[in-house]
C-alpha cells in the first residue's frame, strides 16, 4: 500500500491539520483520514505528526507493507541520519524511528509536492470537518 501523508496550517484558527490517503498496487482508495488539533506547530512538527499519526493508522489496521511518502524533504532525511537533539521535532522524529524499526515493512519516502496533491488537499479542507474523520470513499475535495 501506499501512504501520502501531509499536514497543513492554519494561523488564524491556531490549528495544525494533518491527513493520509492509503491507496492499494492498483491506486485505489482504501482509505483516507484526517485529524485537527489546536495548536501552532512548526511545520517540521506538523509533517513529523502527519507522519506518525499515518503509522499509528497503518498499526491499528495491521497492514503489513505500507510506503509511507512525504512532501518534506528535511522531515525524510531526518528520519536516514537522526541528529542528536531536544527539540520537539527530534522527539517526534525519534518515536517514528522507533516505530519503523517495529515494522520492517514500512517505508518512507519523499515525493515532490505535485506528487502529493491528494494529501495536501485533504490537509487544507480539514479544519472545516470534525477533529478525526475517516473516509472510505473518496471525499469531495479529493473526489477528482
């Protein structure tokens, strides 16, 4: 399966948005979620959060092989060559480095933002909806 995961900002509101679409080898949807919560974040933060709410969801749906893929290049690389820090970036960071290493057939990758546009759109419509929405058909701002 594949795993696009992105998050998104909202100032005014001082919400932090995140979102995943789980495709399967054929491209289509077998799921897709969002979450909110009320909070500025950085955005490496943000993106670190998408990502490990998106493993969390993998876990508690016991896929076994899930590429998860992400538009922050710093946020991937971070992830290959872990530094040494106590920023609540590298906290988030160290929990995914954690959980991949529970699941060796989870993988992450970076995908241009073009590649991305599914979870980014999902990202920006998500503080209009519920705290945590699962959607199993695609949602109409994605629907196309």
């Amino acid at each position: 399966m594949k795993c696009n995961v992105d998050a998104a900002f909202h100032d005014r509101n001082h919400i932090t948005s995140f979102g995943c679409c789980v495709r399967d080898s054929r491209g289509q949807l077998i799921r897709a979620q969002t979450k909110w919560q009320r909070e500025n974040m950085t955005v490496l933060e943000g993106e670190a959060v998408a990502l490990l709410e998106a493993i969390h969801s993998a876990e508690t749906n016991r896929w076994n092989r899930v590429v998860f893929e992400s538009d922050s290049s710093t946020l991937v690389l971070a992830l290959s060559f872990p530094g040494n820090g106590d920023s609540e970036f590298y906290i988030i960071v160290s929990n995914i480095i954690y959980q991949l290493s529970l699941h060796s057939n989870f993988e992450v990758k970076f995908v241009r933002r073009q590649a991305n546009m599914v979870a980014h759109t999902l990202t920006k419509t998500t503080c209009s909806w519920v705290s945590h929405r699962i959607f199993y058909s695609y949602p109409s701002c994605i629907e196309y």
